[in-house]
C-alpha cells in the first residue's frame, strides 16, 4: 500500500479524506458507495470492496490535500499594512522603585492619556484655551515639572516610551500640584502624526535625545528630516521647535536637519544659547563638570 511521505495512513484517515471526495458510504459497515455524478444525474451504486477504495484513492486524495492552497487575493477594501518603521528607542526593562511603580496605578489613569488613532481636542481635555507645548523624551522628568509649573498658563503633552520616567514624572506632578501636565506613553511619531492636529501646537522640546553614536544606528536617530516636517506641520505660525544635545555630531546633524526645513527658520547665527525657560539637570550639570558641551538649537515656524 502507497504512503505518502509523513503521512502514516490509517483507516479512519482514509475515510475522513476519501469518502467525502469521492462516494458516500451507505451504512456505518457497508461495503456498497455511491459515486457521486454530475448535477442532477442520479446516483449509480457500485460495489467497492473497502480496502479496495481505499488503496486506489487514498494516496492521491491526501497528496492533494497536502498541496498549500494559493493565497487569496488581496482585498481592494483592506488598507495595505504599513512597514515597520525604524524606531528611535529601545524600551528597555529599567529598575521601577516602588513610588514609581505606586504613581503608575494609582495616577496613572488620571494623568496619562491612552493613544489614540485620530487627533484629540486637548483644550476640551485641560478644560481651557491656553497655548499647548508638546515635549517628546522628557526622561525622568525633571525639566519637564520645572518648566510646566513656571508656566502655569501654558499646557504641556510630555510623551515618553520607559515606565520609569512616568512613574517618576507621575510623582512630581501629585507631589507639585501641577494640573497643566499630561503624559501619553507611546512611540511620539505615532503620537505627533495621529494625535496632533497640524498647526495647534504652541512649541516643541526635544531635550538630549538619543544621539545613537554607532554609525550604523544613524537612521534611528529621532531629528530626521521626515519627522522635522511632521513637526513643523503641527507648529501654529510664530510657533518654535527647541532641540538640546550634549553630543557634538548630533548638534551638527540637527543643525543641517533643521536649517533644510523651508518652514522653519533659525532663531540665532547657528547655535542658540540656552533659553532662561530649559533648566539645567543634574545629569547635564555632572556633564558640564566633566567639560562635555551642550548645544541648544531653537527655530520658530515661518
């Protein structure tokens, strides 16, 4: 008896496959099947032995079953998927202190807002009309609470992926009061793309992003020139994009990035000196201990 290849045949296989395909079995013993014909024709019985029915059809019938059906055909109605795009973070499993992780229960569902395919009304979510500063990789937060409660008129969206810097942004923000604040915790193109209407936005930090120093990992810097479009696109006119780093070659590249930007244009000859509203940290104070520079970059929407 013929067995194909992976396949250990057996009776009741043969029966599940053959004689749906094939005939129609009379009788839970019988040995009479019924062929079936052309529509409409009637039935015509033959006697088959068993055996014999299953030894001339079984192996053809479960090679075919075993050829991979074609692919359907795509759908005109279904969005083609996107590709996965290149991100400029890795989410790392950073140590939570238990506050940290006691913020994120407990005023998490208060203060960070889930993210959402379709662009929000955060004057109807602060409750006010007030200008709306997006900040994009606030870290731990520090400089984030610092500016937010100098400026209590103005209302800030901080986005950032690892949960310990939103547990601890989330515990300054009980511990000062500050109701100007709002987290979203998710990837910021998404956020800046989706969730930001064009030409709402007030301005835009990105202090000390990801430098990703390795060559091969320059595409996943986060100032690209694709995304700097995006933002200027979400800047209101006389709107400003403030960028800081402590890597000279990112400096560099950001400079060319934004300089290349038609609705951008630079505040300063250059490099900006730091505003009076950016405070310094205290990773970047033992940075400027240690003689590292840091570069601040500040254009504003034509």
């Amino acid at each position: 008896m013929e067995r194909v290849k992976g396949i250990e045949p057996s009776y009741e296989a043969w029966e599940a496959a053959v004689l749906p395909l094939n005939y129609t079995r009379i009788g839970a013993n019988s040995s009479v099947a019924t062929r079936r014909t052309a529509p409409g024709a009637p039935d015509s019985k033959i006697v088959r032995s068993t055996t014999d029915v299953y030894e001339r059809e079984a192996p053809r019938t479960i090679a075919l079953a075993m050829q991979p059906e074609p692919p359907a055909p795509p759908d005109p109605l279904e969005p083609a998927p996107r590709a996965r795009a290149i991100r400029s973070f890795v989410v790392r499993a950073g140590r939570m202190g238990p506050g940290q992780a006691r913020a994120l229960t407990e005023l998490g569902p208060r203060f960070i807002m889930p993210f959402a395919d379709e662009p929000v009304d955060f004057w109807a979510h602060f409750q006010r009309r007030a200008p709306l500063v997006l900040e994009i990789g606030f870290g731990m937060g520090e400089a984030t609470a610092a500016i937010a409660r100098a400026v209590p008129d103005t209302d800030f969206i901080g986005v950032e992926v690892h949960p310990p810097g939103v547990g601890a942004l989330l515990q300054r923000i009980d511990q000062q009061r500050l109701t100007n604040l709002c987290l979203i915790q998710h990837d910021a193109v998404d956020v800046v793309g989706r969730m930001i209407s064009p030409s709402s936005l007030a301005g835009v930090h990105v202090f000390f992003p990801d430098p990703w120093h390795k060559l091969r990992h320059h595409k996943r810097r986060l100032i690209q020139a694709p995304f700097v479009s995006l933002l200027a696109s979400r800047l209101a006119p006389g709107g400003y994009l403030h960028c800081a780093t402590d890597w000279q070659p990112y400096a560099q590249q950001m400079l060319e990035v934004l300089a290349a930007e038609r609705l951008l244009a630079n505040t300063a000859d250059g490099f900006a000196p730091r505003p009076a509203y950016r405070p310094v940290t205290k990773f970047e104070n033992r940075g400027l201990g240690l003689g590292h520079g840091v570069w601040d970059l500040l254009f504003k929407k034509r």
